[in-house]
C-alpha cells in the first residue's frame, strides 16, 4: 500500500467518517426503517464517496456532499427496484377521513409535546414509499420542492400533492395514536 | 375529499387579489414552507391577518411541520456498521 494511498485513506476516515450516524439516520428513514437495506446503503454511498474523494474540496460541506451521494443512491436503487413505476398505486391510497381530525380534536397542537418520537418516525417509516420518500427530503432534510422534484424525477405538482397527502395521513396517525394514549377522546 | 381545506395546493391562482378562506387553506403548506412567490404570500398572510378562522389552522400546520422537522433522521449506527465501512475503505486502499 502507497503511503499517499494510506493517507488519502485516513484523511478521508477523519473527515468523513464522523457523519456516518448522519448517514445511517437518513438511510432509515428513506428505506422506511429497513436496517439492513439501510446498512447497505452507507455502505455504498461511502464507497462512491471515498472513489470520488479526490474531487471533494476540502473546506466545503462534507457532510452536505456525502448526504447528497446518499439521497442519490438511494433514489437510483429505489428506481431500479420499482422497474416498472407504479403511479396508479399510490395515487389510489384514500384520504383517511380524519385527516383533519387532529386539528379538530387538538387546535393548539398540545399533541406535539406529548406523543413519543418513536410512534411519529413508525408513522412516518410506515407510509408508502413515494409519500415517505417526500417527507424525508423535505421535512426531516429541509429540501426545496423543486429539489425533491429533480431527485424523484416528478413534476413540482406531484411534490405538492404526495406533501399534502403524506402529511395528512400522518395526521390521522397521529389522531389515532392520541386516542389510544387516551390524551384525546 | 369533502371538508374544505382537504384540497391538494393546486397553485393555479397568481397573486395580489385577496383570497377567501378555501383559497388560503389550500396553499397552507406551499405558505409554510416558503414556496409561494411574493405576491402569493402577501396575499395569503393578508387573508390571516384578518381571517380568525384560519390563523389557528396554519398555526396548528406550523407546530405539526416544526414538530417533524425537529425530529430529524440522525440515528445512532450500530458498531458493526462502522467496522464493516473501515474494512471496505481497507480493502479499496489496497
Ligand atoms: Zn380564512
């Protein structure tokens, strides 16, 4: 082994190496809390990361770059497993009727301090792909709509809507989960 | 999807005319997460600041999107993950 070879190797441990909770949290949650699959993803995405290192300037956001190597690899396995799109699908999924049930039961949202974490990243982990998809980007990893847009290749309205919707149902969950806490009636 | 205020944004509508309540609650997320260009805004923080009816339900939209996003994805590795990541880097050293 080259001694620029191993240095290159420790620099890019020291530097890169720090965000791999980072990683794994964000792998989570887009392959809906698949541990493996989650596990498999870093992986990858280091590699790339580490293959590509020589193009990373040092000084720039690591973590931002790996994170993005990330979302990209992702997205890219995520289309080939769904080699034949299935749009009709997921439109299909229903409105909950308590969508806005939440709001009704609880306008100030005391909700909010009370439910556990972990029920809310279940809910999340739990909706179907291409609405769970969108809440990781934008809401946990604060992306725009038009780049959820240019990694999910789908238009900006369709962004709006799977927002709208996933965020809806993750209202009934939570509507749901209030009432068996008995905090809401 | 039959309550008013269920609808997905469908942002058809350009800003500057005032808006009624309908027309607010359907762009309460592209308001929230700042995605309606000036005029758009304006006209629905004009239409909250008289309409009581639907502060409350874009502030409820605010704490539910803050509370989520406060959630964040970082989550703990489990310790084999890393030794297997410093064997692969190891290995493409080589
Ligand atoms: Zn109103």
């Amino acid at each position: 082994m080259s001694v620029p070879a191993e240095q290159r190797r420790r620099e890019f441990e020291s530097e890169a190496l720090v965000h791999l909770d980072a990683l794994y949290g964000l792998a989570l949650r887009l392959s809906g809390g698949d541990e493996p699959r989650a596990e498999d993803l870093v992986q990858e995405a280091v590699l790339k990361a580490y293959r590509a290192w020589d193009r990373f300037e040092v000084g720039t956001n690591c973590r931002a770059w790996l994170m993005t190597i990330l979302r990209n690899t992702f997205i890219n396995e995520f289309r080939r497993r769904k080699a034949r799109p299935t749009p009709v699908e997921f439109e299909q999924v229903a409105e909950r009727p308590s969508s806005e049930a939440l709001y009704e039961a609880d306008p100030e949202g005391r909700i909010f301090d009370h439910i556990i974490d972990d029920q809310v990243i279940a809910a999340i982990d739990g909706l179907p792909d291409e609405f769970r998809i969108a809440v990781v980007l934008s809401d946990l990893e604060g992306l725009s709509y038009q780049e959820v847009a240019e990694l999910m290749e789908i238009p900006v309205g369709t962004v709006k809507s799977r927002l709208f919707r996933a965020r809806k149902r993750l209202q009934a969950q939570l509507y749901d989960y209030a009432v068996e806490m008995g905090y809401l009636r | 999807m039959s309550e008013s205020g269920t609808h997905p944004p469908d942002g058809s509508q350009s800003g500057g005319q005032e808006l009624n309540c309908e027309e607010s609650l359907a762009r309460v997320y592209e308001y929230l997460d700042g995605e309606l260009d000036t005029g758009e805004h304006d006209a629905v923080r004009l239409h909250l600041e008289k309409c009581r009816r639907c502060y409350p339900h874009f502030d409820f939209e605010r704490l539910f999107l803050d509370y989520v996003h406060e959630l964040g994805s970082e989550q703990e590795a489990r310790p084999g993950l890393k030794d297997r990541v410093l064997e692969m880097l190891e290995a493409e050293t080589r």
